[in-house]
C-alpha cells in the first residue's frame, strides 16, 4: 500500500508540474498576443480659415460622416492606385477617421465666433439644423509609380444642411482639396493631411454660415 502511493504521488507531482509549465507557456502566449507593439498615435490640428461675417442666429448638430469601411477605422489610409486602399504600418490615427473629422469640423464653427451654438449630435440637444456628410476621400495617394514617399493627400467631403424637425434638405455641398507631401519623413505626410482637411473644413464652414437659414418655429 505505502509502495502504491508513492508510485501515485509521484504520477501527480509530475502532472502538476506538467500543468504549470504549459500553463506558464499559454500565458506568455497570451501577453505576447495582448501586447503587440503599440502603433505611434497622430492627430490632426488643421489652421481652418473662415471669412468674417454675420453671426448665424440658429443652433446647429454635427453628426459623425459617413464613410466606407476602408476609411471607417484608425488606420491611416494610402492609395497606390485610384482602385487599391492600403495602410500605413505601425502608425494610427488617435480615433476613428470620421469621428477626428467631426470634433474638427465643430471645433472650426466654434473658432470662426459666427455661430450661437454648435455640438456634436451625440450631446443630445435640440438643434434648428444638422449637418450630415460623407467623407468619401481621407488618404495619402501616390501620383507617381515606384515612388518612396506618396505624393499628396487627397480629401473629399459631401455635405448637407437638414432642417430640424422637418428634416428637410436645404442646402448641399461638396468640398475638395489635395495638399503635396513636401518631405519624405512621415510627420510631411501628418501635414498634408491637415493643410488638405484645414481647406475642407474652412469652406465648409463658411458655406454653411452663408446660407439664409431661420432658425426652427420663426
């Protein structure tokens, strides 16, 4: 019996040992799956310019725009041909694409002093008029084949200005600009996007400031 249980205890302490070490080994699998190499995190500050002129007398949301799933994500967008979308490796946008567009797209209401009120649709608040859009172009493109470095950044902005609560269009827009990448460091890159976006957002801005709008029960 003693001889037994000897034999028995020495089958289990071998297991045990055999559970710690592929356990020992899952969880450095584990870490070495849970933390990858963290990409280098950009953001955007666009110098947005918008005209002097009236102060509009009505309240405005900005919803987060539209986009394809290609543009929908953290990731920095390239194009090495008008039908192809790839990505740049180990860098990333702070946020989602759209969601970057948006707080700078309310950031340059508020900025141009023109506008009682403006917020975020999330926010949750009455409004006289939204802002929906689509971003259809938010990328780095080459314009030049086997070239190191892409050429310009290209971005594109569908608007449209909606009646609260009638949700009635009354005005629509798009807005264009590409901006040259003039060095061959990626921080060049960061800032043609933000000359490109800067553009965009300021003739946004500023058309819908222009337009004769009233607000909501007047």
């Amino acid at each position: 019996m003693r001889r037994v249980t000897t034999v028995r205890s020495g089958f289990a302490r071998a297991a045990v040992r055999g559970m710690c070490g592929a356990a020992l080994l899952l969880g450095l699998a584990a870490c070495s799956t849970l933390n990858p190499t963290a990409p280098h995190l950009y953001t955007l500050t666009p110098r947005a310019s918008v005209a002097a002129g009236p102060k509009a007398d009505w309240q405005l949301l900005v919803e987060t725009p539209a986009a394809a799933a290609g543009i929908d994500t953290p990731r920095i967008a390239l194009a090495r041909s008008p039908t192809s979308l790839d990505y740049f490796a180990d860098v990333s946008w702070a946020d989602r694409a759209p969601n970057m567009v948006q707080g700078l797209i309310v950031q340059t209401f508020e900025d141009s002093g023109r506008i009682v009120s403006v917020g975020r649709d999330t926010v949750g608040l009455r409004s006289d008029y939204v802002l929906k859009s689509e971003l259809r172009d938010f990328q780095a493109e080459y314009a030049t084949p086997g070239a190191a470095m892409p050429d310009r950044v290209h971005v594109r902005l569908s608007a449209k200005l909606v009646a609260m609560p009638r949700r009635t269009i009354e005005a629509g827009e798009t807005f264009e600009a590409s901006a040259p990448v003039r060095g061959r460091s990626f921080t060049d890159v960061i800032a043609a996007f933000d000359q490109a976006l800067g553009q965009v957002t300021g003739e946004l801005v500023g058309w819908s400031l222009s337009q004769r709008v009233r607000p909501s029960g007047s």
